[in-house]
C-alpha cells in the first residue's frame, strides 16, 4: 500500500506546481498607467486572451511573472514608430475595422506627439482617458474605467464632446 501511496502523492504534488505556476493568464505591466498601456491591456482583454489578468510591477524591475508587456524587456512593448497597441493588432492578426480610429488615436497619443497636430476627435478621446488615468484610485479601477471607454468608443462614438 505504501508503495502506491507514494507516487501518487507525488504525482498530485507535481500537478499542483504545475497548475500553481501555469502564468498564461496574467499579464505583467509596470505601474505607470498611460494610454496605451491602458488600450493595450483591454485590447489583450478582449482580442487576444479574454481570460487574461493583469498584474502590476514596480516601473523598471525585471518582471518575472506571467507575459509581461509595455515595459522595456517585454517582448510586447512598443517601438521607434508603433504604439504598443498596433504592434498587438499586427502580432496577433486582428482584423476588426472598428479599432482602426482607436488605433491612429493611440499612435497620434504615444508616438506622434512631436509630430503633425492631433484632429479633434484625438485631442477630446485623450482628455477622457487622461481623465481616467488622473481620478482612478488604483491600476484596476484605471484599467476597469478605461476597458469601459473603449468598449463604448469602438460600439459608438463617444468621443464628441458631451
């Protein structure tokens, strides 16, 4: 009986280190919450990983748990010419047509700022969410506020001044 009894306590003991270890859902990110860290989080929410929970860092630590993204060792990060949330849509092949306007939004936001004048509809979509990043208590509330943002931007426009 002890035989059999021991194996199968290790067994259940390697299932639990796997399970307990299994990061395919969590998402790492530094504290620092900009647009498109914001965007991005609910575009891995709701293109790529629907199950995905994010998990927020110290800004500049190496992060060890689970996908870490937009920070500088992440292999989901921003570049020289792309917004972190266009590299995901290219990345992951997403094809909805209704982030193309959300998208320019982000790139005139996060990569364009020196460049040409932002339209009028980017300059009212980055005061809401600027809005959002200044009031939210914490990194969740600031994500759970813009996730509902960006759900209301892409189903309709929300963006025209109120």
């Amino acid at each position: 009986m002890k035989s059999i009894c021991i194996p199968v306590i290790l067994f259940l003991f390697y299932l639990t280190l796997v399970y307990a270890q299994d990061n395919s859902n969590i998402y790492a990110t530094g504290t620092t919450m900009e647009v498109d860290r914001c965007a991005s989080a609910w575009l891995i929410k709701r293109y790529v990983d629907k199950d995905a929970v994010f998990k927020f860092f110290p800004d500049g630590k190496l992060i060890k748990e689970g996908i870490p993204f937009d920070t500088p060792d992440a292999m989901l990060t921003r570049t020289h010419s792309k917004a972190l949330f266009e590299v995901i849509i290219e990345k992951y092949g997403i094809k909805d047509k209704r982030l193309v306007r959300l998208a320019a939004h982000i790139h005139d936001i996060e990569i364009d700022f020196w460049g040409k004048q932002k339209s009028q509809d980017t300059i009212l979509f980055e005061d809401k969410v600027r809005d959002i990043l200044k009031n939210a208590k914490d990194n969740d509330e600031c994500f759970a506020k813009c996730f509902i943002l960006f759900d209301q931007y892409i189903n309709k426009d929300v963006v025209k001044e109120d």
